[in-house]
C-alpha cells in the first residue's frame, strides 16, 4: 500500500468522533479483511470496489477502540450513495449531519456511543469514491 494511502485512512479515523480520548487511529491494521467487519448498517456499498481498509478492536486504558475504515469506488451516482447511508442511519435512529469539506460531501452521525462518517466525492471517470469510518458497536 502507498504511504499516502494510510495516511488518508488514518487522517479519516483521526477526524470522526467517538473514539474519546483514545487514538484508536494509531492502532488500525490494514488489511483488507476489515472491510467484511462493517458494522451491518453501515456495509460497504454494493457491488464497490475495496481500494483499501483497516480497523482495530484493541483494548485500552479507558475502553475498547473498535474503528472501521473502508475506501472505495462506484459507478453509482454521488446522491445515490449518500441515500443509502441516509437511509440506513435514520433506520437505525442516527442523529444525522450533513455538509461540504473542501470537495467533500460529508454525512455523518452519533447514536448511543456509536459515530460513521461518510466522506463522498466524484472522481475522474464518473466515479463516486468514499471514505467511510465508523466507530463504537
């Protein structure tokens, strides 16, 4: 995996809420595996393309770090993807946020612990490329 790689997965995990005083970021694995272990509601979007992941459930001083981060590519349009985290937040009763960072179309959300944040952008050829974090249970 190139450098720049981990350190774009690392700066998503470091930015998304949840983890408390813990820099849960700092112990990610990377490996593809991680992607499979998304929290069911929050699944990789079907029939994407895994560029890269990594996650930890270690156990620290002041609690367990379970993060989850996953890149990858669709064919499918930007808002088409947005919808289904939407969607499937406001299922699982999200306290939902949305808003632009620098070309990003960010939706994120908090419940009970638990935090995902989708990063969301269209890239060269037509394709919507994302980040998405998810931490807690």
């Amino acid at each position: 995996m190139p450098p720049e790689a981990a350190l774009s997965v690392a700066a998503r995990a470091a930015s998304t809420p949840g983890a408390g005083n813990r820099d849960c970021a700092a112990l990610a694995q990377f490996s593809a595996s991680w992607a499979a272990r998304m929290p069911a509601a929050f699944p990789v979007y079907p029939r994407a393309a895994v560029h890269e992941a990594a996650g930890t459930d270690a156990i620290v001083e002041g609690g367990q770090c379970r993060l989850r981060v996953v890149n990858f590519t669709t064919p499918v349009s930007l808002d088409d993807v947005l919808d289904f985290y939407y969607t499937r937040a406001m299922a699982e009763q999200f306290t939902l946020q949305r808003i632009m960072q620098g070309s990003d179309h960010v939706l994120g959300g908090v419940r009970q612990g638990r935090s995902f944040m989708v990063f969301a952008r269209t890239s060269a050829g037509g394709q919507t490329s994302v980040d998405l974090v998810t931490t807690g249970g």
